[in-house]
C-alpha cells in the first residue's frame, strides 16, 4: 500500500504539480487517526457510591450553634442582628481558626531552638540455617589445622536460632541554623496578615449583617406602602365603575383605573418576594434555619449623619484598614523568604548524639557446639558535630531568593494601590453620605406633595370635575415618589454604614434630620369620607 501511495505520488509530480502533491502530502500526514468509540458514562448513583464523603454513624458539623429564639427574631434590633452574626457567623469562626492555625505554625517555628529526641526499638526471633558444598566452610578453607582441630573443620552446615532487640536512641541540636531566624520572623508576620483577616473577615460580616438588616426593612417597607396603594387603587376603581354606571365615565377610564391596580399589585407581590430574600440573607448570616420569622424591630429611618469632614475620615480610614497593614506583611513575608532561601549557603552546625544498644538471646553462634543460656550485649555511643552547608547548587538558591524579592516589590505596589482604593472608596461613601442627605429629604417632599395631589385630584373627580386621566397620573407619581423615596433612604443608610466601615469612625444621631424627614408614608391612604362614598 505505501508503494502505490509513493508511486501515485511520484506520478503527480511528474504531471504538473508541486502544489497537487503538497496539498496530497497534507492530506497524507495530517489525516485524523481513527479514534475508538467512547464508553459510556456511569450513572450518577453509581459515581456517589465509589466512597462515602463523611463516616457512617458520625454526627456532621452541621447546626452546632443552636437555634435563635423565634421571639427574638420577630422583633430584631440591627444592634441584636450584628452581635448574633458576629458570634455565629461560621465565615468569622473559619478566619479565626485559619488564625490559630498560623499561631500553631509560629510556636513550630520557635521549637526549631530546641534538640530533636528520637528513640526506636525493635525485637524478635531470628532464625538461620546455611548450607554449603565444601568442608571447611565455617574455619576458613586453606586455614591452617588447630590443635585440638576445630569442632567447624569438617561442618557444611550451621543453623542459629535466638531472640534480638535493638535500641536507639538519638538527640539531634542545631546548635546554628541561617534559617531560623527568618522564618521565625516569617511566620510572625503570617500571623500579623492573618489577624489582619480575621478582622477583615468581621468587620464585612458586620457590613453585610446591617446591609441586610436594612435591604429587610426596605422590603418591609415596599409590602406596607404597596397594601396601602392598592387599598386606594380599589376605592379608586369601585369610584370608577359606579361612575361608568352613571354615565359619567366610560370603559376606557375604567381600563385605565385597572391598570394602575395591576401595576401596584404586581409591585406588591414583587415586594412579598424582596422580604423573602432578604430573609433568607440575614438567616445565612445570623447561621439559622428560621427565615421566615425574622422581622425588623423598627421601620426604615435615617441612621443619622455623618459629621466629619472628608479629610479627617480619610486619614482616619488610612490608619483603620487592615487591607494596607496585610500588604505591608506581605512585603516583610517575601523578603524573609529570600533570607530563608539564601540560608542554605551558609554553614548549619549540629550536635549529633547518638547511643545504639543490641540485646541478643540464644543460640549467636555459628553452628556447634552450642552455648546454653547464650547472652549478648553490643552498646555503640557517638557524639559529633556537624557542620553542613551548599557550596554549589546551580544558582537555583539564589534565582528563589531574587524571585522572593521581586514579589516583595510587587506587594509593595500593591500597597500603594490599596492605599489608593481606600482613598476612593472613603471619597465615594462621603458623597454618597452627603448628598443622600439631601436626597432624601426632597424625595420625602415628593411624597408628601404627591400624596397630597393624588387627594385633591380624586376629589375633583368625585365631585364631577377633571377626568380619570389626572387620576391615574396622581396614582402613577405617587406610586414612582414612594418607590423612590424607600430606595433613597435605603441607598443613605448603607452609605452611612459603609462609610463607617471604611473609615473606623461613626455617623452621629441627626434628630434634625428625622423631624425634618417626618414620615411620609403614614399619609397615603385615601381620605376614609370618599372611601365610604364609593
């Protein structure tokens, strides 16, 4: 076949064509190999049976906290919420392990000081029997004779039975190590970044607990004013229907009138929606099972205001975040690890002690005549020192420690850059901190404002003046006021919040603000008089 193939080839080329036998050529070689069909995948079942994940009959890790009181959760202060999640959440419990843990390998590192003690033993029976095909065997041929000749002389064959137990015993000092020092120092800066962690690690849990805490209340606060809305869509399209009974109205006014309902509704279930998720987030964080019972203590308020200036909250920020103080660790850490990889260039000096004990009982002897009660006893003691090192390795010690370095340079800029995104983010919750403010106060104004013209809008209609347009836009605006008054307060509180979070200081009770903000939400209903009438 390959002699066709060639000559077939040779006949191409001779026809006309370079290019007809490289494009035959790449057929040739480059023809995908017929592969083997493919087995079939096992089932799923039959994967999950190969091993089990956790032992049989032991009690998995699982709700170890305990439950959360169901009266507790009914009424939940923020305060309550961010203590519960600070002591359950197992996110903060797996940081702070991760930090024991490095406090573990630190106290190993600090061991290396002292002596190493080892000790062994072994015993047992040993048994042996040899043979050979020459005399003399066991005296040595061409031995010159004994006199009395040697019981061995004419024996091919000997056999040793006896019991032996060996014990050592060593102690190990490095008296010096080049590397000891720097990985001591290593790991206390493993543990510095890994405290960093755990603080980081719980001040986020305590963010994301009151982001939570706040987005429930939000919610809430959706499900409250969406009753209340669609409360006055009803009585604003029972007005509507008893108009177009009169005469007064007509069906497209009515369709109009369902439709803001609808939207309300539709705003309401998504509403319902909203306060179970929020739920079902707060529980993760507080580690419970009970979501459904978690209800905030109090109505979405402002927190506050935050009364320091910008300048002062970042310098206070530079020297609160942990992030910076974990860069600068990493800095320290690479560069120990370049002495660590140095070290093995220089001498490590030991102190070997060493004491090897062989106990032997019964037949030792080679062959006859047999020793009855046969002891034996080998003792062996060295003590010596020393001193080891690396004269030449390639340069692989010195390419690891240079590499070290450079990644201690990288962590140097990434501490810069994390002294520029703290920088950011405290300038960015500042504003949002400040002009939230003022956003809330003119969304609340919107409220008011529009609460009050979807009143006097409906009763113009009722009393026969305007058209159920005005109505429907009232409803619309006052609808879009709410949703975006709720939005704003919320979006206000978790600036406050996360301002705080970002700086270590703390927003201060605004009571100016409250009175100024009130509660517009407590004026949506409809008037009780043109509820009746309709």
């Amino acid at each position: 076949m390959r002699d066709s193939r060639t000559r077939f080839l040779s006949i191409c080329y001779q026809m006309g064509g370079v290019g007809v036998v490289s494009v035959l050529m790449t057929q040739v070689v480059f023809a995908a190999p017929q592969q083997d069909q493919f087995s079939p995948l096992p089932t799923t079942k039959t994967v999950e049976s190969l091993g089990s994940g956790w032992p049989v009959g032991q009690t998995k890790p699982i709700g170890m906290m305990g439950s959360i009181p169901a009266e507790q959760l009914a009424a939940l202060e923020m305060a309550t919420a961010v203590e519960l999640a600070d002591q359950r959440n197992p996110v903060v419990r797996q940081s702070y392990e991760e930090l024991v843990a490095t406090q573990n390998s630190l106290g190993s590192a600090y061991a290396t000081w002292w002596p190493v003690v080892n000790a062994s033993i072994t015993g047992g029976m040993y048994g042996e029997r040899a043979y050979y095909n020459y005399v003399g065997a066991l005296t040595g041929v061409g031995a010159p004779p004994t006199n009395p000749p040697s019981p061995y002389a004419d024996q091919t064959s000997f056999s040793s039975s006896y019991f032996q137990s060996v014990a050592q015993f060593d102690i190990n000092w490095n008296i010096f190590d080049p590397a000891r020092t720097p990985t001591i120092w290593q790991n206390k800066y493993l543990v510095r970044q890994a405290v960093d962690a755990f603080v980081i690690s719980r001040r986020d849990n305590r963010l994301k607990t009151e982001e939570a805490f706040i987005n429930l209340q939000q919610a809430s606060s959706r499900i409250v004013t969406g009753r209340v809305l669609v409360a006055n869509d009803q009585v604003l399209l029972r007005l509507a229907q008893s108009r177009v009974r009169l005469g007064v109205a007509s069906k497209l006014d009515l369709a109009k009138q369902t439709t803001v309902l609808k939207t309300d509704q539709v705003n309401l279930v998504d509403a319902k929606r909203a306060v179970q998720e929020a739920q079902a987030d707060l529980a993760e964080l507080l580690d419970t099972l009970d979501a459904s019972v978690i209800n905030p203590a109090v109505p979405l308020a402002p927190l506050g205001s935050w009364t320091s200036g910008l300048e002062e909250t970042i310098q206070a920020a530079m020297s609160y975040r942990k992030v910076i103080e974990q860069q600068l660790s990493e800095v320290k850490i690479n560069q120990a690890q370049a002495k660590i990889e140095l070290a093995v260039y220089q001498p490590t000096i030991a102190l070997v002690n060493s004491l090897y004990w062989t106990k032997g009982v019964g037949y030792t002897g080679l062959g006859p005549p047999y020793v009855q009660d046969a002891r034996s006893d080998f003792w062996n003691a060295t003590s010596l020192l020393q001193v080891t090192f690396t004269g030449f390795d390639g340069g692989q010690a010195r390419m690891s420690a240079a590499a070290a370095m450079r990644r201690g340079k990288a962590a140097e800029a990434q501490v810069q850059q994390a002294v520029n995104q703290v920088r950011r983010e405290v300038q960015t919750y500042f504003a949002q901190s400040q002009q939230g403010r003022q956003a809330v106060l003119l969304s609340a104004e919107r409220v008011t404002s529009a609460s009050d013209a979807l009143r006097l809008q409906t009763l113009r209609f009722n009393a026969g003046y305007g058209n159920v347009t005005d109505v429907v836009q009232a409803q619309q605006d006052l609808t879009q006021s709410v949703s975006d008054y709720i939005d704003q307060l919320a979006s206000y509180n978790v600036a406050l919040l996360s301002l705080a979070r970002a700086s270590g200081l703390s927003y201060q009770q605004d009571d100016q603000l409250i009175r100024e903000v009130g509660n517009p939400l407590d004026r949506l209903r409809l008037p009780n008089l043109l509820a009746g009438r309709s």
